[in-house]
C-alpha cells in the first residue's frame, strides 16, 4: 500500500474548529482504536497539500508520532476555487441536524458512545446540574436548571418518556 508523509500535509490556518484536552484524547484513543474510520472520512487536501477536512484529525496523528499514512486517508480536491475551498472547510465543520436522543439511547448507552469521543452538546450546553441531590423513600432527587424555557420542556419530555418522575416549575 503506497504510503504518504504526514509531514507533507499541512494545517489549514483559517480552519474554523479547534480541539484540546480531554477531547483531543479521546479522538486520540478513537484514531488509535479504529483506523478504518480514516478510509471511510478522509483527510481532503488541495492542490498545495494544505488540509481542508481533517485538521483536527491531523494533529491528532502527529501527536500520535505518525511519520507515514496510507494514501486511502487522503483526497485531493484541486479543482476549487479559493472561495470552495473556504465553503468546504465551513460547511464540512457545520453539523447540520441534531442528535435524535430516543434513538441513541435505543441503541448505545451513555457510557459507549462516550468511550468512543461523542459528546452530547445538547446536555452540556442547555442544562446545569445544581449542587442539590435528595435522597427520598422514592430514589434520588436531582434539582436540574436549563438555560431557558425551550431546553426546559425538551428535557422534561425526554425524561417522561424514559419513565421518569419529572416536576416542572
């Protein structure tokens, strides 16, 4: 299998999404344990080898200490304009839809799709968890505050539907 040097494609510098920390280490952990993701979403770079997919995956390799990668990681995109390019690189860090929750919890609990690096942005950016739990003859009761009265009515239907005793004030 033909290879590429990683050193050979380079960060885009406009590139509009950032990665640090614990989220780094676990797309880190992802990369490490499932590989074939690379062949099925590909870094797309262009003419000059700059990345227009992929940056985040990309410092993730070199922290990682890869030298080559097969070139199965990689498609060129040489035929865009200079405005393309800038679109691509938008629009590919824009998520589009939402997490359908019912389905996920259908599917996979919390812990797996966290032990493979998703989070679920609607829980950590539209609920609080306040430092108040009760303990009751009915189980635990935890006090959540939400950001504003949508997030509120979308959480207390979710919990209802999960079989939950929910109040709402």
């Amino acid at each position: 299998m033909p290879m590429v040097k990683l050193a050979s494609i380079k960060p885009h510098p406009k590139n509009p999404r950032k990665i640090s920390g614990p989220k780094m280490e676990s797309l880190k952990k992802s990369l490490q344990e499932f590989p074939k993701m690379m062949e099925l979403q590909p870094f797309v770079i262009d003419e000059k080898r700059i990345c227009l997919r992929g940056n985040m995956r990309l410092e993730a390799l070199r922290q990682l200490n890869y030298i080559e990668i097969p070139d199965t990681w990689i498609k060129k995109a040489s035929d865009l304009t200079p405005e393309e390019k800038d679109r691509f690189m938008a629009l590919d860090n824009d998520h589009f839809g939402e997490w359908d929750y019912d389905v996920m919890a259908a599917n996979w609990t919390l812990p797996t799709v966290q032990s493979w690096g998703l989070s679920m942005p609607r829980l950590s950016q539209s609920l609080s968890l306040t430092s108040s739990k009760t303990k009751t003859d009915k189980g635990t009761i935890v006090r959540v505050k939400c950001t504003n009265t949508a997030a509120a009515q979308d959480l207390y239907k979710d919990l209802l539907a999960k079989g939950f005793e929910v109040e709402l004030k």
